[in-house]
C-alpha cells in the first residue's frame, strides 16, 4: 500500500511540475485571431492530459527501475503475477472514456472555429508558384501583400494555379491547403492588429521554403485608407490595368510582348491575326478567342505548343480582370 | 574472375546492368521504329529499371527452382552445409541467412538515409543555403524519409523471418523459395530508389502528391519504381510469414501460447500484406499519369489530387503500425526476461496488436485534415484516431506490471528496452494533439509532425531493434556484443535524440515548416537547429560505436554458445548458432512462453525420438 | 462411384455456368433499359460468390487438419492453398484500389465502348471460366485426355479475350489514355486486369505442357488447382470492372 501512495503523490507532484515548465518554455506564437483562443483552449486540455499520462507512466516506471532492481548477491525471479483481470478491463476502459471526452472537445472546437459568419469579407487568394496574390472584389483591388481588418471575419477564397499550396499564419492557428482546380474557403477573425507572415506549408517545389508573404492586420479605418488608396492608385485604364495583372498573375513568364519565344505563345500581333490550332482549323484571334483562351487554356491550344501547360485560370481571374488582360493584349497588335 | 562471378550477389548487379541497357535499348529501338522520337529519357530510363531488376532477380538465381518446377523437373532443396560465408552473398533458402541479409541491408539502407540526414542536418544549422542547393536539399530529405521507411520494413523483416520459425519450431518459412525471392527484388529495388539522386532527384517528400510529383524530375519514375518494387516484395514476405504462422506451429503451440512478438508480427503481416498494394497503385498512377499523359490527378482533365492522398495514406498510415507491431512485439518479449517475471495480462498485449492493426485501417484521414477532403470526414476520422490510443495503452500499462515486483536487471538489451519504451510513449502522446483536427490545423506540416513521427519511429522501432540485435546477436553469431561500447553507443544516443525530438517540437510549435531547406531567422530557431544538428551528430556517432563493436565481436567477442540470457524462448534451450534446419528434435508445448518465477515450470520439451 | 461424382460435378459446374450466364445477360438488358446502378452493383457479388463457392471451393480453405501429419502431402497442400489465397486477397486491394478510382473519378458515368464487343468478351471469358473448372474436374477424377482438352480450350479463350480487349477494344476506343478521364480510367483498369490474365494464360501454359507429361495425377495435382483457381479470380475481377466500364451510367463527355 505504502508503494502505491508514494506513486500516487510523485505522479500529482510530477504532473504539476511538467505542465509547469510546459508553460515556462515559450511555445505557442501570440494569438492573434478569433480561432486562436478556441485552439489554444484544446492545446491547453491536451498539455494537461500529456503531463498527467507522462508522468503516472515514467514515474511508476523509474521507481519500479529502483526500487525493485536486483541488488548485488540475489539471485532468483520475480514474483509470480500474471495478470488481473479488473485491472486490465480498468486501463482499457479508462483511457477509452478519456479519448472520447477529448474527440469531443476536439470536435467542439473545430466548430468553433469553423463558424461562418455570413457578412464577412471576401478575399480571393491565388496562390502559385511562389507567389502569393489576393484580390478584393468587393473594391475591385489586387494585391501582393494581404491586408486585413482588424475584428471583421475574413472569408478567403483560396485556388492554385499549379501544385497544392498551404495557407498558414502560425499567429492565426488555422491552416487550409490550397488545391489547383478548386475553391476552398478558410474562415479567420483576425484581433490583433500587427505584421505576420503568411507561410506555405505544404511542399510545393524548390523554392517552397520561400513562399512566403506579408500579412497586415490594420484597424478597419486604416484598411479603408489602404483600399481607397489602392483604389486611386489603380490604373484608370483598362490596358494599364492589364499590363499589371500580367504581371501580377505571372503571364508574361510564360508570354512575351516583344515577338521572342517563351513557354507560350507570343502576344505581340497577336490580336486580329489568324492562329493554327493543334485541331487543324484556324480561328481569328477576337475578343471571345483570347478570352476562352485565357480561361479554358485547353479549348483551343495553339498549333506548335502543349497543351495543358498553361493553368487554367477561370477560378482566379473574374469578368473584369479577363477583360482587362483582353485590352492590353489589344494594345499589343 | 569466374570467381567472382560465381558470388551471387555480384551476378545479380551485373545482370541488373544489363537488364537496364537491354531495356533502355529495346524502348529506343520500339520507338525508332514506329517513328518517333527514339530517345525518350523517361520512359527509356523506367523500362530499364523495370527490367533491370527483373535481370537482377535472374542473374543471382532466385528464380532458378520454380523455372526448374514449370518445366517439370525436380527442384530438390540445395544442401547448404558446406557452402561457408558465400551463403550470404547469394540465394539461399534457409530463413536464418535470409534473415541475416534482410538485417544487413536494413542497416546499410538506414546508415544511407541517416547520412542524408546529417548532410541535410549540416545545411539547417544555419539561416541561409549554406552548401546544398535547393533541389539537393528537396531530394536528400525526401530520400532521407524513404529510404529510412523501406529501412524499417526491412528491418522487420529480418526478425520476422529469423526469429519465427525457430519460435514456433519450424524448420524454416513456409515457402523457403518466396522468401528468398522476395529478398532478392528488395534488393535492386532499393538501388533503383536511390538511383532517383543520379536522374535529377526530386523535390516531392516521401509523401510524393501530384501535381508537384507529376512536374518533378525523372529521378521521382525511380522513387516510384523502386517503392513499388520493394512493396512488392514486403506483400510476398508477409503472406510467407502469415503463412508460417498459422501452419508450422510446433505440437501444443496453440495461440495464446505464441511468443508474443509472433503476435505482433502477425498483426504487422495482415497490414503489409493487403494494404501495401494501395501505395503500390497509387504511386504507379502517377507513373502512368507522367508517361501517358492519363488524367487521374490532374484538375486540368477533372482528375483529383485528393483520391491520390487518399489511395496513398490508405497504406501509410497503417504502415506505421508496420513499424512499430514488431518492435513493440519484441519489448514485451524482452521485458519478462530482465524483469523475472511473466509478461503482464498476456492476451491483452496480444489482443491489443490486432486493435491496433484493425483499428489502423480507419484513421488514414488524419493526415488529411488540412487538405480540403470533404469537410464531414473530419470527425469521424478524428474519433478513429484517438481509438488507437487504448490498444496502446493497454501495451505501456502491461509492460509497467510486468516492471512491478520484477528482479530486473540491466544489461545492453534492456537498456534500449527502455528507452524504447520512454520514446514511445513521447512519440504516443503527442499524437492526440494532431488528431484532434483544430489543434492539427495549427500543427500539420510543421516540425512538430516531424518531431512526433521520429519519436515514435525511434521508440517503436530503432530502439527496440537495437535491443533485439544487442539480444540475439549471440544465436546468430555464437559470439556476445561487447558490453562497454554498448553502453557507451547507448549513453551517445539516447539523450542526443530525446533532444533531436523535443527541440523538434518546439520549433515546430513556433512556426517552422517542414521541409524547407531555409527558414526564417525572425522566427527565433536557430539556436535550437543548432543544437539539433550537433545531437543528430551525436546520434551518428553513437551508431558508428555500434558498427565498430558488430564488427570487432564477430570475431573477438566473449564466446557465448548457451542460454546468455536465461530466457524460456525455445530459441535459447539448444546452443547457438543454430544449425542449418534449427531443431535436430521438435519440441512440445507444455507451459505457458513467460512464466518467469514459476518454479518447476518448463515452457517447451523435446520429444525424444523412441 | 469414381464416375458418378466425377458426372455429378460436372453438372454442377454446367449448372453454375448457366446461372453466371443468365446473370450476365440480366445485367445487359438492365443496362439497357433501366440502367438501375444499384442492381447492377450486387449482381457482380452473387456471381462473385458463385465462382468462390463452387469454382474456387473457398470452403476447403476451412477445413479442419489438426491431426493430419503435418509432413504429409495433404497437409502441405493445404499450405500452399492458404498461401494462395493470402496472394489473391492482396491482389483484391489492388483491383479494389481502382474500383475505388473508378468511383470518385467517373461516379455514374461510364466510358464510351462497343456494347457487344463488352459482352462479347464478357462471354468469353465466362466460358473460360466454365472449362477451366471442367479441367479441373477431370483431373481429379484422372481422366487426363479431358483435362488437356479442357485446359486448352481455356488457354485459348484466355488468348482470345486479350486480343477482343488489346487487340479490338483499345483500338477501336474513341479515345486514348490521355484524351480524358474516362480514357485513363478504362485503360488502367483493363491494362492491369490484361496483366493478370496474360500471366494466367502463362500459368495455364505451364501446366498444359506438364500436364501432357504426365506429371499430375489424380491426387497430385496442385499446379492444376492453383492456376485454375487463380484463373476464376480474374474472371470474378472482371465480373465487377465490366458493368464499371460498360454499364453503370451514362456516357461520359
Ligand atoms: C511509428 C510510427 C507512428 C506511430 C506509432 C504513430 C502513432 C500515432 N500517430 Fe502518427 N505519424 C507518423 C508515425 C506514427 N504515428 C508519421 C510518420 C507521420 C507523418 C507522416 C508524414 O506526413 O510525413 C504521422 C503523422 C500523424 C498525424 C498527421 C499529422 C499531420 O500531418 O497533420 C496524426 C494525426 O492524427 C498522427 C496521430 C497519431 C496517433 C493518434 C498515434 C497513436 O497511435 C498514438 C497512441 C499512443 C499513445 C496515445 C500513448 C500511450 C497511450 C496511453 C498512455 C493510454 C492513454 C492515452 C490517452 C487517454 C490519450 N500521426
Ligand atoms: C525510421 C525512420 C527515420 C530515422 C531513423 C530518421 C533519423 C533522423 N532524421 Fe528523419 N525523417 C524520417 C524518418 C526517419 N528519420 C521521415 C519519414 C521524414 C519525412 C521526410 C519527408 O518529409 O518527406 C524525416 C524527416 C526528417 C527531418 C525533416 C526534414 C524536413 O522536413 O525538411 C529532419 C530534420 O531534422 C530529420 C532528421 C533526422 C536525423 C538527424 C536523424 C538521425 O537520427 C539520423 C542518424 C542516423 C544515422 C547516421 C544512421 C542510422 C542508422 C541506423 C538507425 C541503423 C539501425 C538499424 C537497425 C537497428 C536494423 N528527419
Ligand atoms: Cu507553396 Cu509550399
Ligand atoms: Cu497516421
């Protein structure tokens, strides 16, 4: 009895002292979003949990170590004890009930977390390699750097144009990989306004370490002033406004404005000129062309080049934007 | 030169080389012909390596006996006796040579992995690229990672294979021919996995997902290739191991009176035997997708990446119950025998391997919780995950009684014993916090994944094996491992890598990706990479004393032909090494296998012939 | 007595066949009309069972041999058995792995095929399957004239079959592996399935020359038993991959 008593006080004390110094080490980024507080809530459940079973079993473990080692001079073997019955039902059913209180919690929590709030604000996400951009279209704005209201619910509308990428801001706690050919949607209440970063975190390639971006967090007064400022900064033009998407969304890595040869076709004189297509027809490159080009890369691939190299870009660029990209390519013939 | 050639394993490669030239050119040739382009490196480059291998396999005879039996000749068993050390170099039918090659290979393959580890260890001790470019960082850790994984199976499978039949009292496996077969394609198998580093490499993991694996260079047809060829030979030596199991057991054996460790290895086989074929098709889709242009994964053709994961984890996750059934098989077998005292509630560590397995084959989703599978997966999968902790539990607590009024000893084996135990369950306990998915969104893909898997990789695997070797390294070798450097490979390895971990953990907490050949000095951690680096040294250091000791006591160790370790196993009643077909008489059943302390208690006897 | 079971079997061979027959055409005339997905699902598993109890005689995998000297021949045979059934329950994953693919990926759509070229190799194969289980009733009752007969006629729908799905069906399909995912889908599927019945047809070779060697016997006759067994496996895989790839659904774009 006196054994299991002292067990029983080393295992309290030993618990208290881990979850201690699990405190102490610096482990977890501010919280810094709605989502955080919930998660931290469960990380902090789990710590618990860890520190208790990490302590009943390395505490019974090195005192069985010590107190029941074969001292010098003895010979023989151990007592003779097979099992117990109760006890082996009680160390199933036990932890059996713990696991299913924490999958609970945990399922409490993924529901806070995943809670929509139907007035937030949209941003699409486009994520590529390695790059990330983000448009608002409820001002028609685009960006490198994402920036975001402070208390407001942040719907991100995420696609890729290549590989899966990651979506992760460690301050955020939430994460959502970024798969090409669809939308997935990830909801984030950023609180505390600040500079973050975003990361990706799924590989995606040689300069994934990289891919990384700048993520404001402003009041919802100094965000209005970012967008205003955007706003007026913002080409006028529709061809002006073009040129910058191509250069924004990487299409002039793959097409030249000068005539030379890249991955894709050139878009000097390209507008109004008869294009080859692998199918053996010709078609007059219009408008309706070189925008279902631009959206279905796929539909009529020009004679000389791959298809399905190009991405396709229906989900990441919207009526105006593809518009816009028209005109430029326009001013180009 | 004849003698030379005459060493199997030399006949193999030399076949292997041949076979990827004769099918480099035959696909060239085809091409020519039909008009087009001749020279397609992929493709020429996978018929070779497919057919390379199949010459390997060829060339070094391990087919020989079954080309005998299809054309309807006799294929007597070889008399082995006097064949010496080449019995180790080429085909040979006895289960304990072959066990000896399967651990050798394990070794070589993880001292491959791990010195990929320390390169790639080197270039992370620091912010910024130091030596290594990108793609060679990419390509080393994902190498790193695989070859380490097909290591493992490797690895179980030495024991598998050397420790059942004589376990159960057979006089070998069940099919002594697929044995050796499915050896001897694990072989090239593994030379074309690492072949991958000569053909551009690859920048996908281990995990290998498309799209990104469908744009990697060629090196990654040969990552495929190779996984899928060594797959094929786990699938072949698990079926050979169930087998062995269910039939060949000695008079009396009757289930609850297998050693323990066939338990477990049991559980294992049931796993690799079915599910490896998953990881199989999969990474073969992508083959395919790359040579065929077939859509499967590609959103451009309505394909989808996800189905790919799914296919993918729907064996790795259960792989990893793979690597650990039989390690932690081989602490509870080896825990009775320093503690003095029967293995504590016996059928329900018996049992608990089968929860793990059974249960293992529903929780794949986890691994997904971030990657946008449909939303109403999630829970169930989380639920499943967590199930896995109570067979599990139910493991640690019966080694703690088994512990509890011992009269336990401490030499080499044990050691590792134990630190197997406590890594495990530092591995087993940070697994609840990535399976309950809101706390895994913050921590998928960071180093505290990393941190998580090494430690249940050590504890599950690495230290338990090195137990099993510093244990059983008698009954292969009639000669004892010296007892200092065991230690001294002990106290080098064990505290280094529960830093390696831990510091692991933290920095994956922090915000590191894993991955990623640079990070961010803003995040704080390069302090901590440091101190990994030099603990990962440390751990090499600690198993490069184990190598020197393996090598000095195959000839100068303590000679010890008896019962080193006074254990009931059957193994250990007859002097090492064992001969050829392991038993001159079969034994009977008459006791319980760990009924330590029981006096007069006797678990096997030999039936004298009359 | 010998002849009586050896007749007896036969006809439950013939009686099977007539069964997996009606089955089959039942499934196309479903396809045809309703195209109901449901019943189409479970057909393939009545036939599948079918084939498991009667052709593959599962049940001999659950016979008691406790006491049956474990050197002896029968015991042995029963080895090798468990040992073949182990490599046909991995191979099932693979085959279920694609089934699988086939689900996510085409859901209730279907590839564009020649219907009757599908039922004609369907056919096929069934009777293939019909003969290698009369190949196997005769060795066992060593009538060894029978067997080879049999085992040929098996051999040569096996080869037919390949040359109806490679020879016909990959060339006359309206599209390739990489025209969509339909495409990629029926050719994996069939390209795996042709794999498995190519090296059916090279076990079946195997032991067409052994057995006119003599080298069976009544008693003695595992490589019969295993090829033929393995030989329905692939016929019950296709059971389930042709209403996959030529019934259940409407055509795919
Ligand atoms: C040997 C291998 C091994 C083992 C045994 C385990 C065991 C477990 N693993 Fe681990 N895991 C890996 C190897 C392993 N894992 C690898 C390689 C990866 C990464 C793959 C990659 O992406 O590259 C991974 C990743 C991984 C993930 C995905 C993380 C991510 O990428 O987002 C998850 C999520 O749920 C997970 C969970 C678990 C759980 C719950 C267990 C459980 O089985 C643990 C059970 C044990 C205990 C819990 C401790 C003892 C139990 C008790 C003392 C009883 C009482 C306990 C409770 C009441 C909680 N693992
Ligand atoms: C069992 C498997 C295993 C083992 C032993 C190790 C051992 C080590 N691993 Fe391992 N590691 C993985 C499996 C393993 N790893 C996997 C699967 C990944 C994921 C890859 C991916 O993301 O795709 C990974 C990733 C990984 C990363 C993350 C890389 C990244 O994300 O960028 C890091 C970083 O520090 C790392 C470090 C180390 C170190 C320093 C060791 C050291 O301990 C190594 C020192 C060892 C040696 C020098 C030789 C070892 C020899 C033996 C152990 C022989 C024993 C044999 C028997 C007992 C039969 N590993
Ligand atoms: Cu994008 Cu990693
Ligand atoms: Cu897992």
């Amino acid at each position: 009895m006196r054994r299991y008593v002292i067990i029983f006080i080393l295992v309290i004390v030993s618990t208290f002292v881990v979850h201690e110094w699990l405190m102490l080490v610096h482990l977890f980024p501010r919280e810094a979003s709605a989502q955080s507080i919930p998660v931290d809530q469960l990380f902090h459940v789990h710590l618990w949990v860890i520190s208790f079973l990490f302590s009943l079993i390395m505490v019974t473990l090195i005192y069985s170590l010590i107190v029941f080692r074969r001292r010098k001079g003895e010979t023989g073997d151990g007592a003779y004890i097979t099992g117990n019955s109760t006890l082996e039902m009680t160390w199933t059913a036990i932890p059996l009930m713990a696991v299913l209180v924490l999958a609970y919690a945990g399922a409490k929590t993924l529901g806070a977390i995943r809670v929509i709030d139907p007035t937030a604000l949209q941003v699409k996400v486009t994520a590529g390699q390695w790059y990330w951009r983000y448009s608002y279209p409820e001002f028609g704005v685009t960006s490198s750097d994402l920036y975001l209201p402070a208390n407001r619910q942040i719907d991100l509308q995420m696609t890729s144009v290549d590989v899966i990428h990651s979506f992760w801001v460690p301050e955020f706690r939430v994460k959502q990989d970024i798969i090409p050919g669809r939308t997935v949607d990830l909801r984030v209440t950023p609180t505390l306004i600040g500079e973050y970063t975003v990361r990706c975190s799924e590989l995606c390639g040689l300069r994934h370490a990289y891919m990384e971006g700048k993520v404001n967090v402003v009041s919802q007064g100094d965000f209005d002033k970012w967008i205003a400022q955007q706003e007026s900064a913002a080409p006028e033009s529709p061809e002006l406004r073009g040129q910058q998407l191509a250069q924004d969304y990487g299409c002039i890595n793959c097409h030249s404005v000068d005539g030379s040869p890249k991955t894709g076709p050139s878009w000097l004189h390209l507008y109004g000129s008869i294009v080859k297509l692998t199918d053996g027809t010709s078609v007059t490159a219009d408008d309706n062309y070189l925008k279902t080009s631009i959206i279905q890369p796929n539909a009529q691939v020009v004679l000389g080049f791959p298809s399905n190299v190009m991405p396709d870009f229906s989900t990441v660029l919207d009526q105006t934007m593809v518009e816009s990209l028209v005109a430029y390519i326009k001013t180009l013939k | 030169m004849r003698k030379i050639y005459s060493i199997g394993l030399v006949r193999g490669l030399l076949w292997q080389i041949l076979g990827t030239a004769v099918g480099i050119g035959i696909l060239t040739g085809i091409r020519y012909l039909l008009g087009l382009t001749p020279w397609k490196p992929e493709s020429a480059f996978v018929f070779g390596a497919l057919l390379g291998a199949l010459f390997f396999v060829y060339g070094i005879g391990a087919v020989d006996g079954w080309i005998k039996v299809a054309s309807g000749k006799e294929a007597p068993e070889l008399d082995e006796t006097n064949w010496g050390r080449a019995r180790y170099f080429g085909v040979s039918l006895d289960h304990k040579v072959i066990g000896i090659q399967y651990l050798v290979l394990s070794l070589v393959l993880m001292l491959v992995g791990g010195s990929f580890a320390m390169l790639f260890r080197t270039e992370l001790a620091n912010t910024g690229l130091q030596f290594l470019t990108l793609m060679e960082y990419n390509t080393l850790m994902s190498l790193h990672g695989m070859v380490m994984i097909v290591g493992i199976l490797v690895g179980v499978a030495a024991f598998m294979n050397y420790l059942i039949p004589m376990m159960i009292g057979a006089r070998d496996m069940a099919f002594p021919r697929l044995n050796a077969f499915a050896f001897w394609l694990v072989v090239p198998a593994s030379i074309i996995l690492i072949s991958s580093m000569a053909l551009g490499g690859f920048d996908t993991g281990w995990t290998g997902y498309p799209p990104l694996s469908v744009r990697a260079p060629i090196g990654i047809q040969m990552f495929f290739l190779g996984v899928s060829l060594a797959g094929m030979g786990t699938i072949l030596s698990s079926l050979n191991v169930i087998t062995t199991a269910l039939r060949m057991r000695a008079k009396g054996m009757t289930g609850f009176r297998l050693p323990i460790f066939v338990w477990g290895s049991l559980a294992t086989s049931m796993i690799s035997l079915t599910a490896t074929q998953l990881i199989g098709l999969s990474f073969q889709m992508v083959m395919f997708e790359r040579l065929f242009g077939m859509g499967f994964f590609d959103p451009a053709k309505g394909g989808n990446p996800i189905l790919f994961q799914h296919l993918f984890w729907f064996y790795s996750h259960p792989a990893v119950y793979v690597f650990v059934l039989p390690g932690l098989g081989i602490i509870s077998e080896l825990l009775p025998v320093f503690a003095r005292k029967p293995l504590y509630g016996y059928k329900w560590v018996a049992i608990s391997s089968f929860g793990i397995a059974l249960i293992g084959f529903l929780v794949w989703g986890h691994h997904m919780f971030a990657s946008g599978m449909a939303e109403y997966l999630r829970v169930p999968f989380m639920y499943s995950t967590l199930l896995v902790a109570v067979p599990t539990g139910v493991k640690f607590f019966s080694w703690l009684g088994t512990l509890w009024r011992g009269k336990i000893v401490f030499p080499v084996p044990m050691l590792f014993v134990l630190a197997g135990i406590v890594v495990f369950l530092l591995g087993g306990l940070t697994g609840p916090p990535n399976a309950t998915v809101a706390t895994d969104l913050q921590l998928t893909d960071t180093y505290f994944i990393v941190g998580h898997f090494h430690d249940t990789m050590f504890g599950g695997y690495i230290f338990p094996f090195f137990a099993a070797i510093y244990y059983w390294f008698p009954k292969m070798t009639g000669r004892r491992l010296n007892e200092t450097l065991g230690k001294i490979h002990f106290w080098l390895m064990t505290p280094a890598f529960i830093t390696l971990s831990t510091l692991m953990m933290r920095i994956g907490l922090l915000g590191m990706r894993r991955r990623i050949a640079d990070y961010d000095p803003s995040l704080g951690v390069t302090i901590d990479n440091r101190v990994m680096t030099v603990a990962g040294f440390l751990i090499a250091l600690g198993i490069l004393t184990f190598l020197i000791n393996a090598f000095w006591s195959l000839r100068h160790g303590e000679i010890a032909t008896g019962n080193v370790w006074n254990s009931r196993s059957p193994e250990w009643q007859v002097p090492s090494p064992m001969p050829i077909h392991n038993y001159d008489k079969p034994f009977e059943v008459v006791g319980e296998p760990y009924d330590y302390g029981l006096p007069d208690s006797q678990y096997i006897k030999f039936i004298e012939e009359e | 007595m010998e002849h009586q079971t050896k007749s007896s079997a036969m006809q439950l061979g013939l009686l099977v066949f007539g069964a997996l027959a009606i089955l089959t055409a039942v499934e196309f005339a479903i396809a045809l009309t309703t195209n109901l997905w449901q019943v189409l699902a479970v057909i393939p598993f009545i036939k599948a069972g079918l084939v498991l109890y009667y052709y593959m005689h599962i049940s001999r995998l659950f016979e008691n041999d406790e006491d049956v000297d474990k050197e002896s021949f029968a015991y042995k045979l029963a080895t090798n058995r468990i040992g073949l059934w182990l490599f046909l329950l991995s191979d099932m994953f693979i085959f279920g792995g694609l089934m699988i693919s086939r689900i996510n990926l085409l859901g209730l759509t279907r590839p564009d095929l020649i219907q009757y070229l599908g039922l004609g190799v369907t056919t096929i194969l069934l009777i293939s399957s019909f003969f290698a289980n009369r190949a196997e009733v005769s060795m066992e009752s060593g009538d060894r004239r029978q067997f080879l007969v049999s085992i040929s006629i098996t051999m040569s729908l096996g080869i037919l079959f390949l040359l109806g799905v490679l020879g016909v069906e990959w060339r006359l399909a309206p599209f390739g592996p990489s025209t969509n995912l339909a495409g990629a889908i029926f050719y994996i599927m069939t390209g795996f399935h042709a794999f498995h019945v190519f090296s059916g047809v090279i076990f079946l070779a195997i032991v067409l020359r052994n057995g006119a060697h003599g080298l069976y016997s009544s008693e003695k006759h595992w490589g019969v038993e295993a090829s033929v067994v393995y030989w329905h496996f692939v016929d019950v895989v296709w059971f389930f991959f042709y209403p996959a790839l030529y019934l259940i659904g409407s055509l795919a774009k």
